[in-house]
C-alpha cells in the first residue's frame, strides 16, 4: 500500500474526526480493512503539528516491534521447565490475569494481595520485570544471548522511515536495555534508549540489573525529564505507544498517537471504556489504526 520510494504514491490513510471512544469502534467497522486515521482533532491542526516536529518517543515492544514482545522471545528461546511456567504465570498477571499461586501459610493476610483496592500497575511492572530477569540469570542467559535476541527482533515496518527523519529518538520501554540497543544497532538506527539495565559477570552471564526498574510511571518522568534536560519544546514531539499502559508515557500537549494494529482496536478501546477515558482524552491525539509506521510517517513527511 505504501511506496517510500515514490513519493508522488504516497497518500494519507482515510481520516476521520472523532469525539468518543464509539466513534472510533465506528469508523473501523465502516472501514474495516483500511488503515485509518482517528482523530481528536481536524486534520489541518494535525498535519501543521506535523510539521513541527523533530523528536519522538516511542515505545518499543508491539510499537517499534511486530509479532513477539522481547520478553517472549528470550522466555523461547532460553527458557524450559518450571522457569517457563512461572514467567507463563506472572505474565497472566501482568495482563490482568488470574494464576495460581502456592499457598501461603499465612491466609489471614491475603486479603491485600486479592482487593482491587491495594492494585497498583506500576509495582506489577515493575515485579514483572525483575522476576524475569531473575528467572534469565537462573537460566544461564548471557549478554551474547540478549544480543542475538535483539538482532532477530523484526521491527514493524515504516519505523526505520521515522528514525531516519527525526532528530531526536528516545526508545523508552518496559524491557531490556541491552536487547533494545542491540536490535536497533543491527538496523543501523541510533537512539537514545531508557530501558531496564543489567550487569553481568565477566563470563557474560547475567548478574543483577539497575535498581533503577522502568515501569509506566517511570515512562512518564522520563519523557518529561528528556524535553526538560535536552530543551525541547513539547509542540515539536511525537509520542506513539501500542497500549493504555503507553498513555502515562505521552507527555501534555505533544503529537501523542495510539498506534494499533487493525486487530486490536476493540480490545484497547474496551480497557478505555473500563475507566481510562479521562486519560485517553486528556492526553491522545489521534489513534491510527495500521500495521505499519507508514501513515505516521506520512503524516510527518507530506505535512
């Protein structure tokens, strides 16, 4: 659909202007093998901002990448056994989930652990990821292995279009420092990267990680302490995440973009309707629906 090598081909996907998460749903069932643009604003105001823009921050895993989470990809490729089946578990939970943990003799307390009350995403994250990387090190997984892993990475196409035509590129994601910088050298893209931190043994092996966890607050400090510390206006930034858990990352008044792909649209749009509204329309722009970078690219390039 898209030719980046001809410039005269290229045109925006089919915009809609949209008020409610409804009219989103709408649109998709209207156009439903068509990539779309759904935005909160007219397409004037969108194309002009842009025009703006020299920086991005972007997510990486399902946003930067296609088909398999990073995380997914190492468990695979490393790990068997009953390694493999508590990474299953706590993914469960990280997704909302509801796996079977073992049994505490203390039963009077698990009360806090069961009330939605005391649920705090940002710890489960957080959790999510120093476990795994606990259960990598019990594995063996070396930082030759995270590497390998970070190279077999596929990004999702028109990526690579944006990195080449932004000034400033920050990676800011839940996963792995060391895996990221790996795929992106492999690219031949360069970035700045905020991402979980290891440390290892002279042999390779994985020895610890920075205490330093990104989890979804973080994100959002991070993105804001970057326009902060580099000097950058936050009109010139496009910010573009692949779920509700990126919408923490968006910083106020940038060019922030859901990017999902044309499967996911119910199911994300369904999380904003169980209580993320207030976010989703305090913070995002526009939502395109595609399986590709390309119509934001377009967007940026032909503005």
């Amino acid at each position: 659909m898209y030719d980046v090598d001809q410039e005269e081909s290229m045109v925006l996907p089919h915009f809609i202007q949209v008020n409610t998460p409804e009219e989103i749903l709408a649109g998709r069932t209207q156009f439903p093998d068509e990539d779309l643009i759904l935005s909160r604003i007219p397409l004037t105001t969108l194309q002009h901002r842009g025009r703006i823009v020299d920086t991005a921050i972007l997510d990486w895993d399902f946003t930067c990448t296609r088909d398999e989470a990073q995380w997914q990809a190492v468990q695979r490729a490393y790990l068997n056994g009953s390694l493999a089946q508590d990474e299953d578990d706590d993914r469960a939970f990280y997704y909302g989930g509801q796996p079977v943990y073992p049994a505490s003799p203390h039963f009077q307390n698990d009360w806090w652990f069961e009330d939605e009350g005391t649920h705090d995403p940002s710890s489960i994250q957080a959790a999510y990821a120093t476990r795994t990387i606990m259960r990598w090190a019990m594995a063996g997984v070396t930082r030759e292995d995270l590497q390998r892993v970070g190279a077999q990475q596929i990004l999702r196409e028109g990526f690579k279009n944006i990195a080449e035509n932004i000034e400033n590129l920050l990676i800011v994601s839940l996963g792995i420092e060391e895996l990221i910088q790996a795929s992106l050298a492999h690219h031949g893209i360069h970035a700045k990267i905020a991402a979980n931190r290891l440390f290892y043994h002279e042999d390779g092996g994985i020895r610890s990680h920075h205490p330093r966890v990104i989890s979804g607050d973080v994100k959002g400090m991070v993105a804001r302490r970057f326009l902060e510390r580099f000097n950058i206006p936050v009109d010139h930034v496009l910010c573009v995440g692949d779920s509700i858990g990126d919408i923490e990352m968006m910083p106020e008044g940038a060019l922030n973009i859901l990017l999902l792909p044309r499967t996911g649209v119910d199911k994300q749009i369904g999380k904003w309707r169980d209580g993320h509204l207030p976010e989703l329309w305090q913070k995002v722009r526009a939502v395109v629906v595609s399986d590709t970078f390309f119509p934001i690219y377009e967007l940026i390039r032909r503005s």
